[in-house]
C-alpha cells in the first residue's frame, strides 16, 4: 500500500509517530507507533504497530543494522509539508 500525506498546515503533523523495532539479529525495522483515528495518517488507515514503513518518498527503507535513515525519516515525517510512504501490513 503506498499513500500521499498532507499536513493541515506547514507547522501541524501527520497524526502519527515512528519508531524502530530490532530483531535478535540486531535488524531496525520502522513501525508506526501511533496513528490518531483523526489525524491524515488514521483517515488512511495506518494502524499502530501494524504497519511496517518500508519506503518513504519512494525510497525503500530496508532492515538495517544501524539506524542510518534516522534523519531522512524525521524529515519526511515530522518536517515535510507531503510525505508518501510504502507500508507493509502483516
């Protein structure tokens, strides 16, 4: 599933946040952590903890061993005016 996100407004958010989940093998996986039922996010239908963001803007977001796309994922989602994000649903 791949949508487009708009911001009310430049200064407002999504209505959701991230956060990395590692495996045993000391993979990072991106996972929302909350989605308000109200927000951009809930109105398309992320979910907490079920959706997995595999790409962002087009830009795959693979199991990493280091959190290496910690900046381009908090600009995208917390500083961007329009974010499309990939997700994965178990």
């Amino acid at each position: 599933m791949s949508e487009t996100f708009n911001k009310v407004s430049a200064t407002g958010t999504y209505g959701m946040e991230v956060s990395y989940a590692s495996d045993a093998n000391g993979k990072s996986y991106l996972y929302i952590l909350y989605a308000d039922k109200n927000s951009p996010a809930g109105k398309k239908g992320l979910n907490r903890g079920d959706d997995e963001i595999v790409a962002i803007n087009g830009d795959a977001i693979s199991p990493m061993t280091a959190n290496t796309n910690v900046q381009k994922v908090t600009n995208a989602i917390y500083n961007s005016t329009s974010v499309t994000l990939q997700v994965r649903r178990p």
